[in-house]
C-alpha cells in the first residue's frame, strides 16, 4: 500500500517538476513569433480635453491684431482739422 | 483734431486695455486648464540585454489561459520519426545531427519520457566532446540534458531517496554550467528553472517550505494586507513603501520618467531600436518593482537565488518555461499569482490563483500541503475581491472558465490541425504548414493595453510658455479691442 501511494506522489510530483528549458530547433522560431505577437500598442493621449485650443491664440492675436489695423484706418481716413 | 492726437489717444487706449487683457487671460487659463499629462512605457519595456524580449502582462494572462498555440504528441512523435531516419544518413558528430539529437530529446520529454533522453544526450555530449567543442557549442546539451535529469529524478528526490537528490544535483550543475556559456539564453529560463529545482530539493528535506513560499521566495503565509505593512518590506528602505503593489517605482525619484519619455521618443518608440540608446535607458530597468526573496529566504538553501529581482526577470522565464516547456504547472500558477499581486496587477493575480488551485494535486505529494495551497489561493482571491466592483466579482469567475476554455479549445484546433496534416503526408518542416490554420484563426494572443503604460502629470511650469502666449493674445485681442473703440470716438469727435 505505502509502494502504491509513494507512486502515485511521485506521479503528481513529476507532473508538478515537468516544466523547463527545453531546447530544440524550433525555438528560435518561437521566439520570433512570441515577441511580435505582443508588439506595443500606441499610448494612451495625454488627456488634454480641459485645456484651450491650440488655435485659440492665433483666432485672438488675428482679431486683436485686425482691430488694431482698423482703428489705424479709422485715424488714417480722417485729415487733420483745426480745433 | 490733428491725425498725431488721435494716434496718441488711441494707442494710451490699447496699452492700458492691453494689460488688464493679458491679467485676464491669464486668469482665464488657469481656471480651464486642467492637468497635463503624458504616459510612458513601465520600465519593463527595457528588456535586460539590448536585444532581448521585454515583459508585456498580456504575456501571464495568456499563459494562465493557454491562449499559445502549442503542439500535440503527434507532432513530436513524427518529428522523431523523421530525425532518426536522418540519423541514418547524416554522420553522427555532425552538426546536423547534434540538432536533431536535441530535437529526439525534447519530443521525448515533451512525451513525458524524459529518462529515454538522457542516454542519447549523453552520447552527444560526449561526441562533442570527442571533436573539441567547447564553451557556448555545448549550451543545448548542458540546458537538455541537465533539464532530462532532473525531470526523470526529481519525483525520487521529493519522495526522499537521496541517489535521486544527487542525480537532481547533477542535473543542476549541468544548468548551471549552461547559463555560464550562455548566459542570456532566452528570457534567463535557465537560471530560473536552476531556483525551481534548487527549491523543490530544499522542501523535499523541509516541506514546510512550501506554505511558506513560492519558488521565487515570495512569502505565501501572510495576508496581503499584513504583507504590505509587515517589516518586511523594509527591504525598500531606500525606496518608498508605498511602492509596494505597483509596477514601477516610476514618479519616486528614483528614476527620471520624463528623462525615459525624451529617450523613448528618440527612437520613435520603437522597441527594435532601443539598441541606438542603450546607455541612455539601461538604467530605467532600476525602477522596475522587485520580487522575491523575502523575509527569512536567506534561511532557505536556494544558492542561486539570494536577493530579491526585477519582477519582469522571473515572469519571462516562467512564460517561457510554461510555452516552451512543460506547460501549466502550481509552482508556476502561484508565483504568477503573487508576482502580479506585487505589482499591482489583481485581476491577473485572481487567474492565476484560480488556475493554481485547479492544478493543486500537482504541487506536492502530501494532501495536508495541496490543501494549504488551495486554502492560500482562496484567501488572496477574496482579499482581491473586497477590492474589486462588486458586479465585476461575480463575473470573474465565469470570465476565466470560458477564456481558459477558448485557449484550451485553440491548442486542441491546432494540434488536431498538425495530426490531420501528417496523417495526410504534409511535411512538418514547410514554412506553409501552419498557414491554412492562421487563416481560419484569428491571433490568439491577447492586445497589450493601458495597463502598460505609466501616465504621469507634468509639472505645472511646463504649461508656462503656452499661458504667456495665451495671456499675449488676450492682451492684443483687448489693446484691438480699446483701439479700435477710442478710434471710432475719435473719428465721430473730428469734424471735417
């Protein structure tokens, strides 16, 4: 009985070990396949959702600067007058 | 009044309106702009050496899944058959011959016949050995033959019998003498598969060990919760303990991510050319997480494994002993489970327990110990679960039986595939063997995703040169503004 069951622990303990370096031609293949299957996604975006628009600077350098030229037209347009 | 007035009042109007506009501004950009971030790949995408693979988690989930391709009996039966026919014709210390010496050995143990391969192993060594070969033209014999021995003897070894203990320890030597001519041999499998057999032997003398550690010295016998604030993790002493349970020490200090993010973006981000600047990000492998050999290992007489290790080194050895070798193994399932407990990665470590437990009877002979093992999974699957969702609990279960379920179906495709293909008279060795399966079969690997990434807030003085130019642009926008109004007066003032 203890030759059956000493057995049996080494049979599930066999099982247990079996696992290791092997060594064969196939696996630099496998290493090959094994690193592209887990190429790298692209990151995450950088969570930019609160911040102003990158335009949003030249829209008002644009407007300000616009406004600027107008109010020079504006003293352009009229001549000189005596007060 | 005269052109040079009007131009006066109208630019004191735009220079007083132009400063509140830039104060403005300002204000405003401070109050709608949130913090910036930016991510970075963990520092385990630094593999060990220049060209070596790199961890990735998605690795350990589909291992624990078998979610691999992986071949069945006939195939190695057949490639046997084929070898030994080659035998005949090739001259048997030839280099050819040396390959397919390794390729009959491996079949044989992958048939669960390990003891039949350790006689023709040794008739190659020798052989070799006969031609002069030396040095790193022996690391295939050293790593198989070493590897067949301690498979066939290690049962013995466990059961007590100390002849098998010594011809275990010639296996290891054997190992050993392996990772000394080569030493960066796929993933470092070796040196880890030496630690395993070193550790099995120390609990055949002490079984204890092995409710008291896994294989890599990660203690098993404390709660997650008490192992976290224990003393123990006073191995960090230069380090944070809040550290502890995440993947990186990245954002402590120690290791400048955004230093790595510069590099990262040097090379596009591209992994195959990390080689180009090495130098530079060789030392970001510092801020990987340590593992292993934790309090009260140094007691433990695993010589090859004394200190604690990056935790991606251990990992890769265990995916590529698990694929390349044996397949699913306890030892293998419980260090996955603490390992990813380790660093943070719970539903991973969840999987692994539930797979362990599965593969309990295996861990060791006596019953008592396999319920110790059952008992330690349990108690870390519920400390994660009183950290998970609620509804995401109940489905965790269900989730694994039905992905460990497609792996499983996956390999029994392909290895169907292969016996239906050399039952047909295909030759195993076409490149095309495979291709009519990949087409019907979607990649079975699993995406990699955020869990990948390492995102960090950038310091608020990066946001500077963008707020001074919004701040500028507000001040001309309202200097336009002031200008143009005053102009408008001026010019209804001004009477031709």
């Amino acid at each position: 009985m203890f030759r059956l069951l000493a057995t049996f622990a080494c049979l599930f303990a066999l099982c247990g070990v079996a696992s290791a370096c092997l060594n064969d031609s196939e696996l630099p293949g496998h290493e090959r396949e094994f690193r592209s299957s887990y190429k790298r996604e692209a990151p995450p975006a950088p969570s930019t959702d609160s911040q102003p628009s990158s335009n949003t600077p030249l829209v008002l350098y644009g407007t300000g600067g616009a406004l600027l030229a107008g109010a020079g037209l504006m003293i352009l347009r009229r001549p000189s007058t005596k007060a | 009044m005269s052109r040079g007035g009007r131009l006066i009042w109208t630019l004191l109007a735009a220079g007083v309106a132009f400063v509140p506009g830039c104060i403005g501004s300002a204000f405003l950009f401070r109050t709608n702009t949130g913090p910036i971030t930016e991510s970075v790949p963990l520092p385990h995408h630094v593999p060990k050496s220049p060209n070596a693979a790199s961890f990735r988690f998605a690795m350990a989930h589909d291992v624990i899944h078998e979610r691999y391709p992986k071949h069945g009996s006939v195939w190695y039966m057949e490639r046997e058959r084929l070898a030994r026919e080659k035998l005949k014709s090739v001259p048997a210390d030839s280099d050819e011959a040396f390959g397919l010496y390794d390729d009959i050995g491996t079949g044989l143990d992958r048939l669960g016949k390990p003891a039949e391969a350790i006689p023709l192993l040794r008739n190659k060594l020798e052989l070799q050995q006969k031609r002069g070969l030396s040095g790193r033209d022996l690391y295939t014999t050293y790593a198989n033959l070493g590897t067949f021995i301690v498979h066939t003897n290690m049962p013995k070894a466990i059961a007590g019998d100390s002849k098998g203990k010594d011809a275990v320890r010639e296996g290891i030597d054997l190992l050993k003498k392996s990772v000394e001519v080569n030493p960066e041999a796929h993933f470092g499998r070796e040196v880890w598969q030496i630690v395993l057999a070193e550790f099995l032997l120390a609990a055949s003398d002490d079984p204890k060990l092995m409710t008291k550690f896994d294989f890599v010295g990660d203690r098993i016998d404390q709660p997650w919760g008490e192992l976290r604030t224990s003393e123990h993790v006073a191995r960090f002493k230069d380090r944070s303990k809040d550290s502890f349970g995440r993947a990186s020490f990245f954002g402590l200090g120690y290791v400048d991510e955004r230093e790595f993010q510069r590099q990262w973006n040097v090379i596009g981000g591209n992994e195959d050319r990390l080689p180009e600047v090495w130098d530079n990000v060789k030392g970001v492998r510092d801020a990987i997480m340590i593992v292993g050999a934790e309090e009260d290992w140094k007691d433990v007489p695993v010589r090859s494994h004394r200190s604690h290790a990056e935790f991606d080194d251990p990992m890769l050895a265990i995916i590529g002993m698990w694929r390349q070798g044996g397949g699913a193994n306890p030892h293998f399932c419980l260090c996955i489970g603490e390992i990813m407990l380790r660093v943070g990665q719970r539903r991973i470590a969840w999987t692994a327990y539930e797979r362990c437990k599965q593969l309990a009877s295996r861990y060791w002979p006596k019953p008592e110990i396999q319920q110790a093992l059952r008992d330690h999974c349990d108690s870390r699957q519920k400390e994660i679960e009183q950290t998970l969702p609620a509804e995401e609990v109940a489905n965790l279960r269900p989730n694994f039986d039905d992905e460990l379920a497609y792996g499983q179906r996956y390999q029994k495709e392909y290895q169907d595939f292969e016996a239906a293909k050399i039952a047909a008279g295909a030759d195993m060795h076409d490149e095309h063997f495979f291709d009519e399966f990949q087409q019907r079969h979607k990649p079975i690997a699993s995406p990699t995703g955020p869990e990948e990434w390492y995102v960090f807030q950038k310091p608020y003085y990066d946001s500077f040169p963008a707020m001074f130019n919004f701040m500028l642009s507000g001040g001309v926008l309202c200097a336009g503004v002031a200008a143009f109004l005053m102009s408008c007066w001026l010019y209804r003032l001004t009477k031709i």
